[in-house]
C-alpha cells in the first residue's frame, strides 16, 4: 500500500513538472539575424548550464526568421534537433498584414515539419507586451507600437479558427503582458479569451514604490498576484522576469552582479520547476537595451557569471 501510494506520488509530482527555459529574440546583440546555428548553440548551453539543469524549453518572440517576410523561424528546426520545447509567439504590434505572415509561417512549419515540430509545442502566444504599448504608461514611456485588447482578442480568435485541424490545435494559446496592463477593464476581454496569462515583470524597473532588491521578492509576487486578479484561476506563466547585472539605477534598485544572483535565489528558485517560467535571460540580445546587461551567461560560453544553483 504505502509504495503503491508513494509512487502515485511520485507521478502526481512528474505531471506537475514545471517548465523551465529563457527568452530568444530573432536577432543577436548586433543586430545580425539569428540562424539555425545560433538557436541550436543556444539551446545547447541552455541544457547544458552549471548548477541549473532542466532549462529545456524556449520562449519565442516571433514565427517569422528574420530577414524574410513570412518564412518559419529557424528556432523551430533547432528545437527538433536539440529537444527543447517551445512557447511559440507571433508579433501582434505590426498590424494585420504582419500577424497574416506570423501564422503562414507557423501554419508552414506545422505543415512542413510536422509533429517533430509540433509535440514540441507548449503553447501559443499571441503577441507580447502589445497592451502595455498601448497603454497610456506605454505611451508615456515612448514604447514603440502596440496594439489594443479589441485587437489582440480578435487576433486571438483568427489563430483559433487557422490552427484548427492541424497539429497545433490542441496548444493552448495565451497572451503576454505586463501586470499593469492586464489589469486595466479595456483588457479583460483577452483575459476571458486565453487558457493561459504570461506574467513580465521586473521589480528593478517599478521605480514609482520602493524597489530595493531587499523589496524584490515581494514586490515580485504582489505584481504576479495583481494579474492572478484579473485570471479567473486560469495558470499565470512567468514569461518574462530577471535583474540586472549591470546598468543604471532605477529607483532604488542597483544593478549588479550580488543583486542579479540574489533575485536568481530568491525569486528565480522559488519558481524553477513550480510554474512555467522564462527568465530573461540567457544572453544579451536587445539592440534597444546597450546601457544594460540581464544576461547571466557572456555572449562566448555557457559560464555563468554567478553559481546558478538553487540553495533551497
Ligand atoms: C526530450 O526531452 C524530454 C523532456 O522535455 C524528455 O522526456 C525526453 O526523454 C527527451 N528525449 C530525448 C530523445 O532526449
């Protein structure tokens, strides 16, 4: 009896697995397009970092290689050939003619490479941070275009109606944003419209409370809990979360090697392997971002920049 019980345990606790991977633009820190070696070395030395086993699983921004109008992204043959899952995305802020392109070339992979390609997949965002953009903090903040809840839910329900009868049907498609968006009544439309929430947020840039890093942890947990308010007990994957290792003070938040390996135990480990998560990140890559550094590998090897094991 009792080992009949512990090893239905034990497979309560597999099925509850959690995933565990990083964020991957479709450029490098150059500028330059990613191509297939680029995504199979990094996922490679994702799988492979010391002290962190189990990062196995890639978030993607975009369906699209970059460089081609509609052509499926490379990461997608590199998650085949390295078995890393996927948590596809297609790019909501372009408009209609852009998102039509996202979902010929994921409807093309699915077609092309078949169930190799999607056993891979996770799930299906449809846009990222598209709200926040849109917001009036996003305008404030001069973030570039977005796209509104009216229109990331009626993108939502053309994904729905292209994937059904292929091998992606049965993804559960989700949406990524930040707390402060999906909180706002104009979003709660997408909120109803998706399986899953994906959470972003970065307690070293909410420099309107206190964000010491001392305040990081529970800052970063009253942020998770502000989207679970709006989630209809739907999962809340954290698809976006990480702390600087070098950059300008935000608030009262220091970048820094100390604090960036703190947030990694505090925050990151009390999440590794308890719910989906992506930490941004692996390598440094946004073109936009050059005064500041969250990667916690160097662009030349897997080596951290701190010991990456979790204490607890
Ligand atoms: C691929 O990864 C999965 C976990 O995501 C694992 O269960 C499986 O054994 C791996 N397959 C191979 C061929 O390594």
């Amino acid at each position: 009896m009792w080992s009949k019980a512990a090893s239905i345990l034990a497979l309560a606790s597999v099925a509850v697995a959690q995933s565990k991977g990083f964020n991957y633009g479709s450029t490098n820190a150059d500028g330059r397009c990613r191509g297939p070696d680029d995504f199979v070395h990094f996922f490679n030395e994702a799988k492979s970092l010391p002290g962190a086993p189990g990062f196995n699983t890639a978030r993607l921004y975009t369906s699209i290689q970059c460089g081609t109008p509609d052509y499926p992204i490379s990461a997608f043959q590199a998650a085949i050939d390295t078995n890393t899952t996927l948590l596809v995305g297609l790019w909501a802020s372009a408009g209609r003619d852009v998102i039509e392109n996202e979902l010929k070339a994921l409807l093309r992979a699915a077609r092309e490479l078949g169930p190799a390609f999607t056993d891979k997949v996770m799930g299906i965002s449809v846009g990222s941070e598209d709200l926040y953009r849109s917001s009036p903090q996003g305008v404030a903040n001069k973030a570039g275009a977005g796209a509104t809840g009216a229109e990331i839910e009626g993108y939502i329900a053309r994904v729905k109606d292209q994937i059904r009868g292929t091998g992606l049907e049965s993804k559960p498609i989700g949406h990524v944003d930040t707390w402060t968006a999906w909180v706002l009544p104009e979003n709660r439309g997408v909120a109803k419209a998706v399986s899953w929430l994906g959470h972003n947020s970065f307690p070293y840039f909410e420099n309107t409370r206190p964000n010491a890093i001392d305040e990081a942890q529970a800052n970063f947990y009253a942020a998770v809990g502000q989207t679970e308010s709006v989630s209809d007990g739907k999962p809340v994957w954290i698809t976006e979360t990480g702390w600087p290792r070098l950059g300008p003070k935000s608030g009262s938040a220091v970048a820094s090697l100390e604090n960036s390996k703190r947030y990694w135990q505090e925050v990151g480990c009390s999440l590794f392997g308890a719910r989906n998560t992506f930490w941004y990140t692996l390598k440094d890559a946004n073109v936009a971002q050059t005064d500041i550094s969250f990667a916690i590998t160097p662009p030349q090897n897997n080596t951290p920049f701190f010991d990456l094991t979790c204490h607890k």
